[in-house]
C-alpha cells in the first residue's frame, strides 16, 4: 500500500464524494415527487392510469440501471430531430443524464415500497378517518400516509443505500464521482487496491452514516411501538 | 418494424453470455452464502465475526468498485504473486472469472442473510426429533433442514437472483463480451444506440419475467404441505 497516491488526491476523492451525495440526493428527492403520485395511480381505479404506473414501475425495475442510463445517455442521441431543440443542451451532459436515470429510477423503487405500505394501512384506521367525517383527500394525507411512512421507512432506507451504491455507474459515463475518481486515480498510478479501496471506505463510512441516521429516526417515529419500561 | 442490421444474432450470443455469468454467479454466491450462513449460525466467536465482517463491508460497499477492485486488483496480486514464484510471463485475467467471483462474492453476502434468517425460522424441535432419530449432521442438515427452510428462502433467494441478474450489465465495464456491451457495439457500428439498448432492456424484462414465474411455481412446490385452500 502507498498511503501517499492516497494523501495526494485526497482533495480529488472529497470533490468526488460530493458529486455522488450531490446526485444521490437530488435524484431521491425529485423521484421521491414522482413516486407519490405514481402510487397513488397505481392504486386508481381507471384501469389505464394503473396499467401505466405498473408498466413505469415494470419497466424500471426489471431492467439494469446501467441499461437504462446508456439509453438515456447513449441512446438519445439517435433521435436526429433531438438535437436541434433546446433540450439537447441538457441531454449531452453526463451530469444531467446522470441525474434524470437515478431519478427515474428511484421513482419507480419508491412507488413500489410507497403502494406496499399504503396497502397495508389497518382497515380500522381508514374505518374511522371516515366515522369522523374526513374528506378522502384529508382521508390520504393525515391518516393514510403519515402511517404509512412509517411502515415504509424501512424498506426506504434500503432503497437510498441501493441508490447510493447504484450512483457508482456515474462513474462509467466520465463523471468524476466517487467512482469515476478511483478510475482516474488507477489509471494514473496503475495502483488498483489504493484507488479503489479508498473510494469502497468511504462509501461504506456513508453506508454507516445512513444506517445509523435512520436508526435514529425510527426511535422517534416508532417511540409509541416501543415496548413499555417499567 | 424491428431491424437490427444484421447485429441480432451477436446480441443473442451476448444474452447467452450474460445467462452465464449470471448462473455461474448464482453458484458461487449460493456456496459462499451457505458457508456464511452456517458460520454466523455456529458456536465458534471466530467464524461468527470472520462472517459478520464479510456480510457488513461486501454490503457496504457498491457492486462496481468491487468488481474493479477484483479484476483491477486480481490483476496485480496474481502478477506480483507470480513473479515472487519466478514466473516471469504477464498474466491476464479472464474477465469471464473475475465477473462470476466478483458477484458471486458480493451476493454470497446477501445469500447468507437471507438463509441464515431462514434456517432460524424452522421450528427447533424438528432437529431435535432428528437428533433423537440419531441422524447425522449432515442428514440432519440435507434430509431435515433443507426441505423446510426453502419454503422461507425462496422469496428472498428469488429477489437476490433478480437484483444479481441485471448487476449482471456491470461485466460489460471489465471488458466482458455480454448483451449489453454487445449492444455498444452494434450501436457504435450502426449509429442506432437507442434501438440496440431498448432491445437489450427487452431482453432483461424477458429474463425477470420469466424468473418471477419459475420463483412462483418453486414457491408453490415448496409451500405444498402449507397450502391453505
């Protein structure tokens, strides 16, 4: 091991690290946006709203990440037309294909584990949102969802640790996330378990930090499913 | 409608390749992830945190800087190792091998998990009854506990082969031939990348689908003594 490939581009592994949190953050948060309302159509009764949430959410899950990134970052461009309209400046970066994959992605996850926990509210919940009288707007957005955010905090953590591990394929398309830099880093100095170990900690140093962030927030959420102490 | 140019046949051999490593990882992860799983399940501290140790950081870490870190890092180790024997020839890794190991590594991980919380959920008493039979651990093992702790893998075996699968795409990355670098190739020959990549993302939902109704039909086989009416 050469601790000094380390120490001499440790700046360039800190910026990296900022563009995977950076990517990771924006795409859960956007396709948390996109993930609400796709369950709820999931649920619709119109059978084509439904049959088109399934399809997004078949689609995206059945496939690879890394497919459906070259599709959006390679595959673009076959669409002559495309690229004499303004949305060509966005769709020849890598950042923005980057983004818009993870998201799209995401979204599909999200809505899965968000329809799963809808589904299984307790009827008696929803039984007396309406015994008061509740609107079924007020109905979904005081007693249905806040319930079911905690049942799907779980399975969401999973899914922004796969999000953050999947971000690695950024790092394919030239960007210099955490991955792309250790690819740069080994190129450099021919010094594979330096440049990728490096990157692997710190990744698992954020994989901890998650974890224990959302230990955190399941203590206060769950504080009244604790068992009682004398 | 569809026209491939001519390039379908070198995606098929390259959805073949991809079956491959996906069924040769399968293997590896599943041999691994019983060992682990049996570790994490004895009396022995050692074993138990030698597992504990793996199943944490493999997990911790992203499928693809693991997979660099193996072929880029196997590279080395295996020249530097040979050279310290006298073998003075560069060697090459086959992709093909540091692609199975790689994600058979990382899925043993997940395999442990999932069967160590499976073989806790059969009921103690029917080892004991095996024991009482004067069975041996091995019997005890095949004959007893493998038949019923299926029935509570299955769901999560199923998923961890659906996630491994199309983690599958990432050998193309180490220079692998499969469907998805095949489909580079095509695109980069024909100037149709879109069309290349939405016939191998088909090609995925085809392998899933037909995953998820093999899983089902396991499950049923599997769940027949439980089967409620």
């Amino acid at each position: 091991m050469d601790f000094s490939i380390i120490a001499d581009n440790w700046p360039l592994y800190m910026q990296g690290l900022g563009l995977t949190l950076q990517l990771v953050a924006l795409s859960l948060v956007i396709g948390f946006c996109i993930a609400l309302p796709l369950a709820l159509m999931r649920q619709s009764s119109i059978k084509a709203v439904s049959w088109f949430a399934w399809g997004y959410i078949y689609f995206f899950r059945g496939t690879p990440l890394l497919v459906q990134l070259f599709i959006i970052y390679f595959g673009l461009g076959q669409w002559e037309w495309l690229k004499t309209t303004w949305a060509w400046d966005l769709f020849k970066e890598a950042y923005f294909c980057a983004l818009l994959s993870f998201t799209l992605n995401t979204a599909a996850y999200s809505a899965e584990i968000i329809r799963g926990a809808i589904a299984a509210t307790p009827h008696g919940e929803v039984e007396a949102a309406v015994a008061y009288g509740m609107s079924p707007f007020k109905r979904m957005f005081r007693i249905i969802l806040p319930s079911a955010a905690r049942r799907a905090l779980h399975a969401y953590s999973n899914e922004i640790i796969f999000m953050l591990h999947g971000s690695s394929v950024a790092g394919i398309i030239t960007l210099n996330d955490l991955t792309g830099v250790a690819r740069l880093v080994n190129s450099r100095y021919y010094s594979p378990f330096e440049a990728f170990l490096t990157s692997g900690l710190i990744y698992l140093c954020v994989t901890f930090a998650i974890v224990a962030a959302v230990k955190a927030l399941e203590n206060r959420w769950h504080a009244h499913l604790r068992p009682r102490t004398a | 409608m569809l026209d491939l140019r001519g390039y379908g046949p070198m995606l098929l051999e390259g959805a073949s390749l991809t079956i491959e490593v996906g069924l040769c990882s399968l293997v590896v992860a599943l041999v691994l992830g019983t060992l682990t799983a049996l570790a994490k399940l004895s009396t022995s501290r050692f074993l138990r945190s030698v597992a504990a140790v793996y199943t944490t950081v493999i997990r911790g870490i992203p499928d693809l800087v693991l997979m660099l870190l193996i072929f880029f890092g196997g590279q080395v180790a295996v020249n530097n190792a040979a050279l310290a024997l006298g073998y003075e020839d560069y060697i090459d890794i086959d992709p093909f091998i540091a692609g199975v190991l790689s994600i058979g590594f990382i899925f043993g991980a997940y395999m442990a998990e999932t069967l160590r919380g499976a073989y806790l959920a059969v009921d103690k008493g029917q080892r004991e009854a095996a024991m009482a039979y004067g069975m041996r651990a091995g019997q005890i093992f095949w004959r007893v506990m493998v038949p019923q702790l299926m029935r509570h893998a299955l769901p999560g075996l199923g998923n961890n082969w659906l996630v491994l699968l199309k983690t599958t795409a990432l050998v193309s990355v180490i220079g692998l031939d499969d469907m998805v670098r095949k489909a580079g190739l095509a695109a980069g020959a024909t100037k149709l990348p879109f069309t290349f990549y939405m016939v191998v993302a088909a090609i995925f939902l085809l392998f899933t689908t037909v995953s998820v109704l093999l899983l089902h039909w396991a499950e049923r086989h599997y769940g027949k003594a439980y089967r409620r009416a």
